[in-house]
C-alpha cells in the first residue's frame, strides 16, 4: 500500500488564555515584577485572573490520499484554520504528528507569504525557491502566473502597493502554478469577486485531475462537493465525521437545522407595538415537502403565520 500525501496522527493543539509570553527582562521590570510577587502573597485566593486551557483540536488522526481533494468544514471556533497553519508551518502542534509526503503551497489569508517590500516579481520568484523550484522552472510558469493574477502593469510594483484584490490573485495564482504536490487553501477565496471564485475552481479542479492533493476549507457547502470528493467534519477541535461530502454535509446541515429548529419563535425577544406578531415559520421545497435546511439555487415555499390583534391591510402590504 503506498503512502498516503497527509498523515495526521493524535494531534492537539492548545493556547493558554490569559497567559503572558516571556520576554526580555530590564531592571525596572524585575522591580515591577517584585512588586507584583508582593501583592499576589497578601491577595491570594482572590485573584482569579490565572490563565487557562484552551484546546484548538484535541486527539485528531485521519489520513489523505494522494491527489484527494478534502473539504474541511464546521462552525467558527471548530479547528479549521488551526489544522491548515499546522500543515503550513505557520504553528507547532502541543503533541501528536502531522506527516506531509510532497511539497506544499498554502494560501490561508490575503498576502500569504509575500514580502510587503518586494515586488511582485520577486515575490513569485521567492515562493518558488522556497518551495524548492529552480530559477528555470519558476521562469517557465511566470507569464501563467502573472495573466491569471492579471497584474501585467505592476507585476514590478511592491506588492505594498497592491489592492487587497490584486494581492489576493497574485497569491492564489503562485500557489496554484508553482507545481504544489499538496495545495491548502482556506476561506480566503471568499473575498474574491464572482469571476475570479470560477476560475480558482477551474484551476484547483485541474489541479486536483494532474495528481495534486488539496485541503480546501470553506463554508460555502454548494461549493465544496464541486471540488471536493471528500469532507471532513470538525467540531470542537474534534473530528465528527471522515468520508464522502455529499453525506458529510448533509449530516453537517442537518445539525445545524436540528439545533436552530429546538428554538421556537415564541421564544424569542420582541420589539414593537406588537400589532402582529410572527408565531411559526415553515419552509418547504417546490413539492410542498418541509425541508430542514434550504440549498443555495433550489425553489422554496415560505409559510408564516401571524397573530395579529385587528386587521391591518395596508401593514401588510407593505410586508
């Protein structure tokens, strides 16, 4: 059986919440510091401010095929991007171990990995010798690189001096064209326009056709199962889930509908003279069949009803 590109064993991460980072320390500190130490002695027991333990993932282990596409998916706060920045470099896991088996590009927020001082030339020709490129191989990929970012005109411009949106396609474009064997790539790609959005998808499709592995994470759910075969499930720091994304994220959905659904709209705090008053919401698809979460581009029915005291006409046409 041959490698896999990822392997993620036992991993964890954590963040001490209200903990201060060493530094250098002057005389006027250690006198601070003194000072401090005194008071802590005739207050214990009454400072409460101590730090505690935050755990981004906790206990995490699956494995990537080579050229999977994996769309990771979960609420804020689930252990997403902490996972991708493991991958990166960017942080050290707390314990377990994370094996990557190719080279990796990353693309986790805008300006990823660029030099603010340098043009965007030398950037592209940066990132590709850290990803290990000759200068001939980056050569042969920069006109590619500098038509999709469509930076012709500033390609010899700081990157400083980019708009967010031309350092957002610069980034993409050097991430995806430098030959990655493993290409993360977070939510960033929200923030690009419509147009731009399709052709990422195009490439990152191409990409994953020539052999290339990619961890996408996203919230878009219309979005991942068109990239990706598979979907992994966080939860918590936690995986919930590990298998194909259609059924992951029907399962991912159907959570998050049972969780709102146990909240009734009585429940709900009011403003207003309270004329009329919304009592139940029901949504159903083109069939008249209740749904318990709603697709981006499907035909849907919205039932409201509404108690009100006296009979508003003009109120409600203006609804």
């Amino acid at each position: 059986m041959s490698n896999p590109a990822i392997r993620v064993t036992n991993l964890s991460k954590s963040y001490q919440l209200g903990a201060t980072q060493e530094r250098y320390h002057t005389l006027r500190d250690s006198i601070a510091g003194a000072g401090q130490a005194l008071r802590r002695r005739y207050t214990a027991g009454q400072d409460k401010s101590e730090s505690t333990t935050l755990w981004a993932l906790k206990d995490v282990s699956f494995e990537v095929a080579p050229g999977e596409t994996l769309g990771i998916i979960g609420r804020n706060g689930a252990g997403k991007s902490t996972l991708l920045k493991i991958f990166s470099r960017i942080t050290e896991p707390t314990s377990g171990k994370v094996e990557l088996f190719g080279r990796v590009a990353s693309l986790l927020e805008v300006g990823t990995g660029f030099h603010q001082e340098l043009t965007g030339r030398e950037n592209i020709f940066l990132n590709g010798a850290i990803l290990g490129m000759s200068r001939r191989e980056i050569e042969r990929k920069f006109d590619e690189i500098v038509a999709f970012a469509e930076v012709e005109k500033f390609i010899d411009t700081p990157v400083k001096r980019f708009s967010s949106g031309m350092q957002l396609r610069l980034a993409f474009a050097v991430a995806a064209y430098l030959e990655p064997e493993i290409l993360v790539i977070d939510e960033v790609l929200a923030v690009g326009d419509a147009p731009f959005q399709k052709r990422c998808i195009e490439r990152m499709q191409k990409l994953a056709q020539s052999g290339c592995t990619l961890l996408f994470v996203s919230h878009n759910m219309e979005m991942i199962p068109t990239l990706c075969r598979s979907a992994l499930w966080m939860r918590n720091g936690q995986v919930v889930e590990y298998g194909m994304s259609n059924r992951i994220i029907d399962s991912y959905l159907s959570s998050l509908s049972s969780d709102d659904n146990s909240k009734s709209l009585t429940d709900k705090q009011r403003s207003g003279d309270r004329r009329a008053v919304f009592k139940s919401l029901e949504v159903l698809d083109s069939m008249g069949i209740p749904l318990s979460y709603v697709e981006s581009g499907k035909d849907l029915r919205c039932i409201l009803e509404i108690e009100a005291k006296k009979i508003l006409g003009e109120y409600l046409l203006q609804l």
